[in-house]
C-alpha cells in the first residue's frame, strides 16, 4: 500500500483493476480507514470494469496526523449548538483537495465519485467545486450539514462521542466498537458478529488514532450548511440513503437528493449507516447501473 505525495502531504492509497479503465474514488467517512471499504467491494467494481482507488483521508489510517495546535471538541461542540462559528484545523474542502492531490498524483484527469457519510460530504464538494474532475457522484448515507434535518437518536449521540479509556486494553477497544456498529448499523442486514468483531480488531491493529476522528468532527461542524454547494451540482448524481439509519437519518438522504438537480435516489429498505456484506450486492448494481446511466467512463466492450 504505497503513500503518495497529495496537497501537501502523505496519503494512504490501495488501487484495484486495470489504470486503463474508468477510475472510481472512494472516499470514506468519519473516523474510518480506507480498509472500511470491503475487499468484495472493491474487487467486484473492478472486475465489472473500473480502476478503484480507496485511500486514507488526512488524519486517519497510515496517512499524515495533524501536527498543529489542538481545538478543544468540548468548546466546538458548545459554539456549534449556539450556532457559532466553529475553530478546526481543516474542512471539508481541505478533504476535497486532498482527493483532488490523489487523482493528481495518480495522474487521473476525472474520475466517478462514491462517498459514504463524511466522504459523502467530501464527495459533493467535488462535484461543486472541482466538476471538471468529476464523471459523477454518488453520495450515501450522507447529508447536506442543513441545521433544520433531524439529529441522531441521543444514545447513538453518546456512543459516537464516547472513546475507551486512553490505557484501555485492546479487547476493550473492540468491545466499545462493536457497540457503537452494532447501534448504528443495519436492522435488514445484520452483520454475523464474529465477523464484526474480525473486521473491527483488522482495522484497529492498522491503525487507532482518535483525535484524528475528533478533528474530522470538527471539519464537519465547521463547514456547516453546504447547501448552496450542492444546489450547484450539475453532474449526474445518486444518493442513496436507509431507511432505518439512526446516525444520518433517512430525511438527510432526502433532502441531498432535493437539493442536486436531476438526482436519483435510492431508498434501501433496513439499510442504517454501515456497509453491511449482505449490503454490497444492491450498492454494486446500483452503482453500475449509474455509471451505465452516465453515458461517459462506460467501460470498454
């Protein structure tokens, strides 16, 4: 897995498929390492026909941890519901340049884009500031950071929030994430629990870094609304969104899908805010049959 040279720093990158084909970022959410997305995942895009890219977002994983001053999440939090102006290191555009210092640094001029959650967020930035880049978007299980959307259910709230104790031992750290993916994850789609457990331990033995969580918060909290990004969003757009998401509710999904002219969406009835192995299969034919719809980075016969 090599590190590559993007805006400025260090990034994590895994590629899959032929460089010839028409290439698909994945951007991740929240927290989450390029490995959060599945290796059936990738390699079924691949083999139908596409160049995927999934990376490291910056303070994530094995890419580049800030190094600057720290922001207390406490006081942000507190400025955020007074709907104050809100400190952070970086934003959600500073994430969107870092995926444009991807493609650069792989050499790609445009690229179809999946983001799920925050990457959902990073994921439409692009496509309203850099479309020239962009083939399409697909944004799941994401929102436009509208004040006006429902929140999370509190006791999701609170384990999101919540991290193990600094000392806490590696079964504990795994017991805490096993909570937090078993609150918010998909009611239709349960997920075998020694598989969640082997997915969450594979990703923690990566890599644990939770202020760099904290920090990705911020850059949410202090983008704000970005509404009047996503009603400039001239690319073909899919957004996709669970019905039983308690994180991101389903109205979030909704009100993207509203905002970009000309979206598509798509409704998956038990989905939550996961990315379930029982899931995949609708996500790939939803995604390909997208692409198909796009007209343009179809790939070769």
């Amino acid at each position: 897995m090599p590190l590559i040279q993007a805006n400025g720093i260090d990034i994590e990158v895994e590629r899959f498929g032929d460089p010839a084909h028409p290439a698909v970022l994945l951007i991740m959410g929240l927290g989450m390492q390029l490995v959060a997305w599945p290796m059936e995942f990738c390699t079924a895009l691949a083999a139908a026909g596409y160049y995927v890219i999934r990376f490291d977002n910056r303070d994530i994983g094995l890419s580049t941890k800030w190094q600057g001053r720290h922001t207390s999440v406490a006081m942000a939090a507190l400025r955020f519901w007074m709907r104050l102006p809100v400190d952070a290191p970086y934003r959600i555009d500073t994430l969107a340049a870092d995926s444009i210092g991807v493609l650069d640094a792989l050499g790609i001029s445009r690229v179809h884009v999946v983001g799920v959650s925050m990457g959902g967020m990073i994921a439409q930035t692009l496509a309203a500031r850099h479309p020239d880049r962009v083939l399409s978007l697909a944004s799941i299980m994401s929102s436009s950071g509208s004040r006006h959307l429902p929140n999370p259910s509190l006791g999701v709230l609170r384990l999101l929030m919540a991290r193990p104790p600094a000392r806490s031992r590696f079964d504990e750290q795994v017991a805490h994430f096993m909570r937090l993916f078993k609150a918010i994850g998909s009611p239709g789609f349960p997920v075998p629990p020694e598989q969640m457990r082997e997915r969450i331990a594979n990703g923690l033995r990566r890599s644990y870094h939770p202020a760099g969580t904290a920090r990705q918060l911020l850059a949410i909290a202090a983008s704000g609304d970005r509404s009047s990004d996503l009603r400039s969003i001239a690319r073909p757009t899919l957004v996709i969104h669970g019905d039983a998401d308690r994180l991101v509710p389903l109205a979030h999904g909704i009100d993207c899908a509203r905002k970009i002219k000309g979206a598509q969406l798509r409704v998956v009835e038990g989905m939550g805010h996961d990315l379930a192995p029982a899931l995949l299969p609708i996500l790939i034919e939803e995604l390909l049959a997208h692409w198909r719809r796009c007209g343009s980075g179809v790939p070769p016969r």
